[in-house]
C-alpha cells in the first residue's frame, strides 16, 4: 500500500478530473485514513439566482471529494467510476466558500461506498448529504 497524503490529493485534483469539473477550484484542506475535506471556494460562475451556488456544482464537489477519499482510504489512487450518488440539498449555499467532509464506509475489493457532508465555510448545519457507490476499476484485483 503506497501513500495517499494531501501533496498526492492535491496532484490528483489537477490530474485526474475532467477538465471542467478542475474549473470548479477545489482544493485539499485535509486526508485521513478514512476520508478527506475538500474546499471549494465561492465564485459567481457557481451561482444561479442571488448568489446560491448551484446543485450541479454541489453534486460535482461531492463526487470529486469522495474520489479523493476512496484514494486516501485505499493508499492511492486508481480508476473508479461513479456507480450511483444520491444527494439531498437542505439548505442553500450563499456567497460562502462551500466545504465537504467526504468518508468512506466501506471499502471493497470491486465497491467503494461513502457519505459526504457540505456545509459553507461560515456554517456548521449542512447543505447538502450525499450518499455515493463507485467501481473500482483496480487491475488484477
């Protein structure tokens, strides 16, 4: 098992998303064993009406963020594909830099399962909780 550190989360941010999802400016705040806690910072460009940021960008963050945190669990990163993602918004984020907590709950030879949890920066309550699954695309595994 290699090691998956937050200068290896970093590096994945600008090389293993498709290029639009790395104009959302994310960022590593942390990794751990099980997870990892990624920035994404406010920008218009994220908005729709007054200054909410948008789901599309909400659920982006959630899956990237649960990307870093399969590869921080399983002490590196290889392929994974999103198998499904279930979101629940509850409140909106407004002009605030947004953060999710991403953990995994299992992790498998051929299945990753995790939660993550968003919240703005300035705000305990959550935004949004989602719920995602992923193949693992490991070779010889």
């Amino acid at each position: 098992m290699t090691t998956f550190d937050k200068t290896a989360a970093e590096a994945l941010l600008t090389s293993a998303p498709a290029l639009w999802v790395q104009d959302l400016d994310l960022s590593v705040e942390s990794v751990s064993a099980d997870g990892a806690v990624l920035r994404m910072r406010f920008s218009e460009k994220l908005c729709r009406d007054n200054g909410v940021v948008c789901g599309q960008a909400l659920m982006s963050f959630a899956d990237t963020a649960m990307v870093i945190a399969v590869a921080s669990a399983a002490g590196g990163y290889f392929p994974m594909t999103t198998v499904d993602q279930t979101i629940h918004f509850m409140r909106p984020a407004m002009r605030a830099d947004v953060l999710a907590e991403a953990r995994v709950v299992r992790l498998g030879k051929t299945m990753a399962y995790g939660s993550v949890s968003i919240r703005t920066d300035n705000d305990a309550r959550p935004v949004a909780m989602a719920q995602t699954a992923y193949a693992l695309l490991r070779e010889g595994k």
